[in-house]
C-alpha cells in the first residue's frame, strides 16, 4: 500500500501564488581558477565581459549594461542628430529658442535665402537689448569656459553672465575687449560671491593687461549699481572687494596651494585678525597682507613648505613687499599672537623677536641720504647746521 497523505494538520510551506523561492544570497560568483575570497569581479560594459580582476579569467560575455545611455549617435548617422532633446534653457536670455536651416534644399537655393532673413531677424528682434541671440550666447560660452579653467563654482559663472547681461543692455561695454569684458565680469561675480580672486590671476586665466580690465571693470560695476539703484537695493558693498573677507580666504587659498595644512591657516588667521587692528597694514594691498601674515606664520611655526621663495611665486608679488609686511607685524609680536605659542614654538619665536629688535634698532637710529649735507654737532652750532666750509683765495 502506498503512504497514505494527512487530511489533517498544517499544511506544508509552498510559494505563494505561483511565485519561486527566494535565491540563497550566500551563494557567490568566484572565480574558478585563483578561487580569491573575496572575488575581485569586474564588469567592462565596454566590451560587455564579466573578468576576474585578479587572474584575468573571463567568466561571461554579453553582459547587458543597465545603466543609463548618455550619447546621441550623432556620429552614427553621417552628421546628423537623431537627439529629440535640446541643451539646457537659460533663464537669463528671454528667447532662448534658436532655429537651423538645413542645407538640404536640392540646389534651389532657398536655404540660403532663408538663412540670410534669419539672420537679419535675430539682428532686428533678438529680443536680449543690444544684442543679438548668438552674440550673447557667445559671450556666455566664453564665460563659461574661464570659470570652468579657474575652477569656480556654478553660481559664479551664473553672476558673472548675469553681470555681462546688465552691462550690454546699459551699452556701456561696446567696443571694448572680448577678454577684457569676460574678466571684468568674472572679477566682479567673485567679488560679489565673496569667492577672492585677485586681478593677476584673472589677467593669467583670460590673457589680458591689468590696464583694460581696470577701465571695463569700472564701467561694468557703474552699469550694475545703477541698476541695482534703480531696484531699491543696496549698492554700498555690491562688488566691492572686503579686506578681511579677502585676506582671510586668500589665507585659505595659499596655504591650499602650499599644502600647508590646517593648523598653520589657523594660526594665520589669528594673526591677520589682530595685525589689522594694531600693525600698519590697514588699506594695503590683501595679496600683500596675506603673504606677509602667512610667511609670519611659517616663520613662527618653522613650516618648510612656507618658504618666502614659494610665497613669491604664488603670490604672484615681490620679495620686499612680503618682508616689509612681516616687519610692520613683528613690531607688535607679542599682541598678535597667542602668549601659549611663545613656549610651543620657542625657536620661531626668537627668529621673530631678532627681527622685531632689528627693526627697532633701525628705527632708532638716525639715517642719512645719500648725496645729503653731512651733520655735525658743536657745541657752538647747533644740531643739523651744514659745516662751514673754508675757502682759500690767492691773488
């Protein structure tokens, strides 16, 4: 007789509605000639292979790649775009859309007309003030791609076109240089941003003189005040440079460039803090300030990397201008730094003081020019009275 199955009791477990059993996640894909736990398993979508990173072994082919298709197969067609979908709107140019005629008309030469009355179109109602759709959206490449080579952020690049827009619909920069006008706008968006970026590092990245950003850089934050008046907000810091904003990330900056770590920024930065208030570096130059802050700092906490040569160089100023503004700090050494870094770097610290008595020393004593009346003192002259000089005469 055959077994005989319960009618009673519970029922044993099955898949419900038809559905299989979940796949033991223990099991794992390794590799069956180096047999490494864990398996070093890649995938090329390239070539659509699964390979084992360590030996080399191709374990499949015709791997499906599910990630997402980014290209246009403009390539694949002869030139031209299968893509549905056009480039990012941009909500700074009111008519955004642009129209292409084809080439193609069968040698009637009707492309040609339609193009030239496009062209005049775009020049007569291009809606953007002064200029035309393709002007401005040239412009705005141009922008685009010196932000991207400077390493700024986005919202730069947005002020900056931005900025470009107020200038060329107030007809105050017509005429004037390409690379100048896209330094001038760069310049001022960072300096709205309060992103620092010096005039020499613009002049650099764009290719242009410090002379002609100068001239559009003041025509273009005149355009941008007006217009800014003209809304009711305040134009009183709009595009104007800060020294302690600027000195402090220009601090943060070099020591980046120099790889000279946190612990040295932060010390330069207390020490430009309280050099502002006491030394006399008040309306100088930030780039100076921040060299001289940061070769200071070095000094004090005997950093290498810090050294003045490498401070000139990315800086981009001369080697007496750093000195003199070390020397202006050194004379108020113990107020602007911390009294604990005294005993924690005592070495830095004597080199400091040697300078600072160096500089008081000179201040001291009594200079004379060159070329200049040497002075005497005599008890029947008085100080600083030019020697009488005797003169003999013969017949």
């Amino acid at each position: 007789m055959g077994a005989i199955t319960p009618q009673f009791g519970p029922k044993p477990i099955g898949p419900k509605y038809g559905q299989p059993i979940v796949p033991n996640l223990n099991v794992k894909h390794v590799c069956p000639n180096c047999r490494n736990n864990p398996p070093n398993i890649i995938e090329e979508y390239s070539k659509g292979d699964l390979v084992c990173g360590d030996c080399g072994t191709i374990l499949g082919d015709r791997v499906v790649d599910t990630r997402s298709e980014w290209r246009t197969f403009a390539s694949d067609e002869g030139g031209a775009d299968p893509s549905r979908v056009g480039q990012a709107g941009n909500g700074l140019i009111k008519n955004d859309l642009d129209t292409q005629v084809s080439g193609l008309d069968g040698r009637s030469g009707q492309s040609g007309a339609l193009a030239r009355a496009q062209m005049r179109a775009n020049a007569a109602t291009g809606g953007l003030g002064r200029s035309n759709h393709n002007a401005i959206t040239n412009m705005f490449g141009k922008i685009h791609q010196k932000c991207d080579a400077m390493q700024l952020q986005p919202n730069i690049t947005q002020r900056a076109q931005h900025v470009y827009k107020i200038a060329d619909e107030q007809r105050v920069i017509r005429g004037k240089n390409e690379k100048a006008i896209v330094a001038a706008c760069i310049i001022f968006a960072c300096r709205d941003a309060g992103s620092s970026r010096t005039f020499a590092e613009v002049c650099r990245a764009c290719q242009v003189s410090k002379k002609e950003i100068n001239t559009v850089f003041a025509a273009v934050r005149n355009a941008v005040q007006n217009d800014r008046r003209k809304k009711g907000q305040d134009t009183s810091t709009f595009g104007v440079a800060q020294t302690v904003q600027s000195v402090e990330a220009l601090l943060s900056r070099f020591s980046n460039y120099l790889a000279l770590g946190i612990p040295v920024y932060n010390v330069a930065k207390h020490v430009a803090a309280e050099a502002q208030k006491r030394a006399q570096i008040d309306g100088r130059n930030p780039v100076s300030i921040a060299s001289g802050v940061l070769y200071m700092t070095c000094v004090l906490m005997d950093n290498k990397k810090g050294s003045l040569a490498e401070i000139i160089k990315v800086a981009n100023i001369s080697g007496s201008t750093v000195k003199l503004i070390t020397k202006l700090i050194t004379d108020h050494l113990d107020a602007v730094i911390r009294p604990e870094w005294k005993e924690q770097f005592p070495a830095g610290y004597a080199q400091l003081a040697a300078i600072r008595d160096k500089s008081m020393a000179k201040g001291e004593s009594p200079k004379e020019s060159r070329g200049a009346t040497p002075m005497v003192k005599d008890d029947t002259m008085r100080v600083g009275t030019p020697k009488p000089v005797s003169v003999s005469l013969t017949a």
